[in-house]
C-alpha cells in the first residue's frame, strides 16, 4: 500500500478514535460538573460570611429581626445544604439558573453580559502566548548556547515566578502612567461608546500581559522538544540531502515539535483562567473576575455555582482539545486513541 493510501487509511481511524475520545470525555464531564457545584456549596455554606449581611448590606442595621428572618425563609438560607443545593440542581436542569443575590440580576443576565468579555480577553492572551512561544522558542533552539538562546532561557526562568497581577501592574506603571501609550484600565475611555477601535485599544494591555504571563512555560516546552526534534533521524536526513538550515527547522524539525506543544497548551488552560481573572481585577476588564469576588464574599450561591462550572469547563474543553488535536495530526497515535 503506498504512502496516499496509507493516509487514507488512517484518517478516518484518527477520525473515530478522536470521536470516541469526545463521547468518554462528555461522559466524564457530567459528574465532575456536579461534584465541583455541590463542592461549591459546601464552600459556601462553610463560609465565615452571612449571606444576609451581603444581602442588605449596610440598611440590615435598620431592618427587623422579623423581615430579616422572612427575607432568609424566602431565600432559604436556613435549609441545610442538600436541599439548597437540590433546589438549585433542579432548576439548572430546568433551564432555570437562579437569581444572584448579590447583584439583582438572574444568574444567566449576568454571565452572558460578562463571560463574552472574559473569552475575548483569554483568547487573545493565549494566541499571544502561543505567538511568542514559536518565535522566541524556535529561535532558541536554532541558536542553541548563543546570545538569543541564553537570554530568552534567562527571562523565561525569571518570569515562570512572576504573578500576573505584579507584570499587570508594572506594565500599568510603564505603558500607561510613564509613556502614556494605553489606557489604564476598562473597556472604553469615560464617556465613549463601545467601538471596535476602543475595545481594541484598552484590550492591548492586558492581553499582552496576560499572554506574556503565560509564555515561560511554553516557550521553554517548545525550545526543548524542538532540541530533541533536531536530533531525529528524518531532521538527520534531511540535513545530509543537503538542505538549508532553515528549511530543516522550520519545515522538519518545528512541525514535530508542535504536536508536544499543543497538549501542554491544553494542560495551560487552567493557569489562564486563573491569570485572566487576576488580569481583569487589574485592569478593570468587565469580565466574569468582579463577579467571582463578588459572589464569593456574599456567599451567592447560584451566581458562584455557575461561574465555577463556567471555569471547570473550559478547563475540561481545553483539555479536550488539546488531545484531539494530537490524535487528528499526530500519525503516531494509536488508533484506539
């Protein structure tokens, strides 16, 4: 059988093993869905926090023990936790997600008002962070023990400790406050409309910085297997045909070292969304991070159920992703996947 047929052969057997990947996952995905909202409520109801201090807010000092015990019965804040947590399930499964308490809002208003937001700014932080990887990872490894190598290894040792609020906040002080290039913080500047060319301008910043906090470990993940790819028998070959330097990095060696690259992206996905939220308290970026600190200290449970499977399940999709995109381009995954 030549090589085309092979091909052929083997696509749709990486096809259906990706497929079958997909079914177990989903069904993998539905009980750890459900542990981590009932683990949310249990949080919860551990809490130090009154819900209905939250609730009122400063006007509890003026209301009656009556009206505050009937605000609790109507919330039910006094019903143990498996009924809480039962009442809530059963609405969600209804298509009802409840009402947060801390914001006056249904649940659903606010995460569709929110999350967009949370996804541009996540999603542009790792497409930067993928772009300085390849370049900066690549160029490492071509020029390996040289100058370009020795310093991109020394500033991604060094920022692997950095946390994003403290790069966030130092950009802020360089960028905005020192050579006045962006704005500070928010979607638009005050008073504007929002407007593609405002969104894109206050967006530079902290996606920059959210993708820049993301990198260290990419970029030395892809500097190293490209290494280990430069020293494989077809990188070999193709050097002794002759070829120039950089058609055997780039179109031999870097291809292979990219199908590594894209899992560890996948098992990245859960600092980027701890990293988008701490970015977005910064920057005062109208994602879903004020909401999470919000229903976490007004101990609102509907609101931070929501936005924890919110989190658990991009981080379960990443995940996903990322290994069927290693079992459709890598030919060295078995087909049982």
């Amino acid at each position: 059988m030549n090589t085309a047929a092979k091909t052929a052969a083997g696509s749709p057997s990486r096809a259906a093993a990706a497929g079958r990947l997909v079914l177990r996952r989903l069904g993998f995905a539905v009980p750890v869905l459900v542990i981590v909202a009932f683990g949310v409520f249990l949080l919860a109801a551990a809490s130090p926090f009154d819900p209905i201090h939250q609730y009122y807010g400063v006007q509890i000092f003026d209301a009656s023990a009556q009206d505050v015990a009937a605000v609790r019965a109507r919330l039910g804040l006094d019903d143990p936790v498996l009924v809480q947590f039962w009442n809530w399930f059963s609405g969600v499964l209804s298509g009802d997600l409840g009402i947060s308490r801390s914001m006056r809002q249904p649940v659903a208003q606010v995460v569709a008002e929110r999350l967009p937001w949370t996804i541009l700014l996540a999603t542009t932080g790792l497409v930067v962070a993928v772009l300085i990887a390849v370049v900066l990872g690549t160029a490492a490894a071509w020029r390996q023990g040289g100058w370009i190598d020795r310093f991109v290894t020394a500033i991604g040792y060094a920022l692997e400790g950095v946390p994003p609020f403290v790069l966030a906040l130092l950009s802020i002080a360089v960028f905005s406050l020192g050579l006045g290039w962006l704005p500070v913080a928010g979607l638009t500047d005050a008073g504007s409309a929002i407007s593609i060319g405002q969104v894109l301008e206050h967006l530079a910043l902290p996606a920059l910085v959210l993708g820049v906090s993301q990198s260290p470990w990419l970029v030395l993940h892809l500097r190293q297997s490209l290494l280990s790819s430069l020293s494989e028998d077809h990188v070999v070959g193709a050097r002794a045909r002759g070829l120039g330097e950089g058609i055997v990095v780039l179109r031999h060696a870097l291809p292979t070292a990219l199908l590594p690259f894209v899992n560890l992206i996948g098992t990245r996905i859960p600092e980027l969304v701890t990293g988008a939220v701490l970015v977005e308290e910064v920057f005062s970026w109208p994602g879903v991070a004020a909401a999470v600190v919000t229903a976490a200290t007004a101990v609102d449970y509907p609101l931070l159920a929501i936005l924890a499977l919110v989190a658990t399940a991009a981080v379960l999709l990443g995940s996903l992703l990322a290994d069927v995109a290693a079992i459709l381009l890598d030919p060295r995954v078995a087909a049982d996947g």
